[in-house]
C-alpha cells in the first residue's frame, strides 16, 4: 500500500497535483482489491493518503484540479494568487497580518510591485530583489569597512540561507531574459543588478547563463552535456567525487573548450572572459582586505559550486538504460516542499526540460494535463524528498528509502512493490560503456536536432 504524504508547508498546486495522483492510486487499488479505509492515516499537520494511477482519458477530477490550478496562475481570474513571500501563501496573509497593515502596506506593495515585475504573479522577486538589497549588499559593504569574525560568520550564513532561493530566482533570470518589465530603469536595474549580487551568493559573472542555458539545456545530459552523469555510475562516492571535482576546478577550462569544440567561437571567449575575470577580481579583493573577501566572496564561491554539482546530480542520476535521450527519462519530477516552494518549482526538472521558457508557475498545470504522457513515458516522481536528499540517499546505497518516496504514476510503477521499485531505481544508475553511448546517443541526426 503506497502512503503520499501531503505536507501543509507544499504551494497550493502542489498540494491539489498530490491529491489528485493519491486518487488515481486509491482508485486503482479499490479496482483491484475492492474499497478499504483501513490503511488511511492522517497525522497531526499532515495528510496521508493511500493510493495509485490509472490509464485513460482526463477524468472531470482532472479537468476540475486543472481549472483550479489554471484559475490560480490566472491574473484576468477571481482566484488569482500573486506568489508575494516563499513562506506564506497570498490567501493566508489576511489572517497573519493586522488589518492596517494588510490592507495599506501589503495591497499597495502588492500593486506596486505588479507594476514591474515581468509576470503579475512574480511579486516575490521584487520582495527578494529588496531583501538582498538591504540586507546582503550593505552587509558586505560594511564588512570590508569594519570587519569582525562575528559578523563574518553572520553574513556567510546569511547567504548560505539566501542561496537557494537567489540562485533559481537567477534560473528564472537567464531563461527568461530578466524578472522585471521591459521599460526604462526598470529593464536597466534588471540588466545590472545580477553584477551586484551574483558575486555576493557565489556566482562568477555570466558563467550561470552559458553553462545552463547555452551548454547543459543544448546537450541534455548527453554524453556532450559537461554535467552529463551517463559515464558515472551514479551510486558510487568516488564517481560523485570526480563529477563534482571536474566542474570544481577545471569548468574554467573545460566549458571554453566545449563551445570551441562546436563552433562557438564567441561564447568560448565569452565564457573564458567572465570566468577569468571573476577570477581575477576575488583574487584581487582577497590580496587587498583578505578576511571579508573571504566571508563575502569565497566562501560563497565555494559552497555554491559543491551545491550546483550535489543538485545536479540528484537531478540527473536516474537514467532509463533504453531511452537515456528522453527528457521524461534522463530527468525527475520532485513534489517537494524545499525545490518547490523556496526555489520556484525547481522540481518540476522534467518540465522544466520539456521546456526551458516555461514559467515557473505553470510547471504543476503542465504535469497534470500531460499526466498520461509521463505515465505512458514512465516518468519518474518524487515527494517528500528533495535533490540533495536523492544524492545522499543513492550515494550510500538507501533504495528502499527512494522507493518509499516514489509517486508512482501508471499501473506498471503501481503494480510494483517496494523491493521492484528499488530495483527498477537501482538498475537507473548504471553508468553507460562508450559502445551503449554511441548506440544510444550517436546518431548524428539525433544530436543536430537536440542541439536547434
């Protein structure tokens, strides 16, 4: 019997994608075994709901949780939600804040901040654009005025709780061509402010934008793609140590080569600039006032480029042996509260690569009108565990965990028990030999038209 535990902390839509895949286990269960209610369980602040899913056409279930999640991404719609703060949800803060404040800050801010946001929904990245702003850049300025260790120390965990968030505030960023209307001083604030704040949280200038955008959504994880997990089995600690020690010390020199290698002449020159240049300047600030460059340049650095490589690992680690080139199959879906919440539905990576200009919002509306195709596809699903917790648990060997965290989608996963289920996780971490590669990857035609 499959338990989906629904946290109160997940996004509204979560929240409705959740229950309506525990429906479709639940009635397939009561198709096979007849109705019971036996195994239900609901916790104090949680929801369990015992389930599986079934085949067929959109149910009127489906099209009524559609509609709501549509009517909720909808600004034209009565039940329109703007995401404002990651912790708190628009339709909780009228209870959480006083009257006064609710109705002559937060509805001015809110009204305000629509103005020059690119989407009415995206409220929260100008609040985060004002909280880095006030908090991270005068932080930093007066460490290197007046440095002490203990505001060091302070700072440096400031961003490390900041880092997350900022960086796929920046996922938005680099695919979509900025986060704020395209007028006057607002597009210029949007163009520049990243040369502030990139360095602050750990990024080197632009080198997000060429190797996400440019290299690893080009190769797809393929066997050209830098960040490509294929060559590694993917349970094994010293194959994570070398995956994350390569882009550690040589993506320098690596991704220049890369884009060399295909033609690119100017994005290998770009990349070598920004990468250097960055570079240069962290080892200039260190040399002139070595303590707070450490605390607000270094350490960042440093924490970021271990982060980036343990996530993407856990996002690219589970790799279909028969179809490793299919984005259903070479990526996950994670129903999580840390990805989705506090990193813009960041778990949604099989959308995500179905369609890199997708809007963040609409990552869980996609999943539930094209839940047949990832059923049909045997897409893999995930909740109650985020990417970093999914490298963990692979790298010390922890299947049956996973499997108990799966969501299973179409009656094969369903049918599966907990032991077939780790083993069909087991059997996606096997690395690739150069021959399967070549057989699976090698065709020509296939790679010029993954690279269009």
């Amino acid at each position: 019997m499959d338990t989906i535990i629904i946290s109160p902390e997940l996004p509204p839509n979560d929240v409705l994608l959740l229950r309506n895949l525990a429906e479709d286990i639940k009635q397939y269960q009561e198709k096979r075994t007849g109705p019971s209610d036996k195994d239900a369980v609901t916790t104090p602040g949680q929801e369990a709901v015992d389930g599986a899913l079934g085949h067929g056409a959109p149910s009127s279930r489906d099209e009524q949780d559609l509609a709501r999640m549509r009517a909720l991404n909808d600004p034209e719609h009565q039940e329109f939600e703007p995401s404002i703060f990651c912790s708190v949800d628009f339709r909780d803060l009228s209870s959480r804040l006083h009257p006064v404040v609710y109705q002559y800050i937060l509805m001015p801010y809110i009204k305000w901040a629509q103005s020059i946001a690119r989407h009415p929904s995206d409220v929260i990245m100008v609040t985060h654009l004002i909280i880095y702003f006030t908090t991270s850049v005068p932080s930093a300025i007066w460490l290197f005025y007046h440095f002490t260790y203990v505001h060091g120390v302070i700072h440096a965990a400031m961003q490390f709780y900041y880092v997350g968030t900022y960086t796929l505030m920046m996922h938005q960023h680099i695919h979509a061509g900025g986060v704020l209307r395209k007028q006057s001083w607002v597009h210029l604030f949007d163009v520049i402010f990243p040369y502030i704040t990139d360095p602050l949280m750990g990024h080197t200038f632009n080198s997000y934008y060429y190797h996400h955008v440019k290299h690893h959504h080009v190769e797809g994880n393929g066997p050209d793609d830098l960040s490509s997990t294929v060559r590694y089995q993917r349970d094994n600690i010293w194959h994570f140590l070398h995956y994350v020690g390569r882009f550690y010390f040589f993506v320098w020199l690596d991704l220049p080569l890369y884009f060399f290698r295909k033609d690119r002449l100017t994005f290998a020159l770009k990349t070598a600039f920004w990468e250097l240049s960055s570079y240069a300047m962290l080892l200039t600030l260190f040399r002139l006032n070595s303590r707070p460059a450490f605390f607000v340049f270094l350490l960042p650095f440093m924490l970021l480029r271990l982060g980036l490589m343990i996530g993407n690992w856990g996002q690219h680690a589970l790799v279909d042996a028969d179809e490793p080139d299919s984005d259903y199959r070479s990526s996950i879906t994670l129903i999580d509260v840390p990805s989705n919440r506090f990193c813009f539905n960041d778990g949604y990576h099989t959308s995500h690569h179905l369609n890199p200009l997708r809007h963040w919002r609409e990552h869980p509306v996609h999943f539930l009108a094209n839940k047949q195709t990832y059923s049909a596809e045997h897409a893999l699903v995930f909740h109650n565990i985020d990417y970093l917790e999914i490298t963990f648990r692979l790298l010390i060997h922890d299947y049956e965990h996973l499997a108990r965290c799966m969501v299973p989608i179409g009656e094969k996963q369903i049918a599966m028990t907990i032991e077939q289920r780790a083993a069909l996780l087991k059997r996606c971490t096997r690395r690739f030999t150069e021959e399967e590669i070549k057989e699976k990857f090698g065709a020509p035609v296939k790679l010029a038209s993954k690279t269009k």
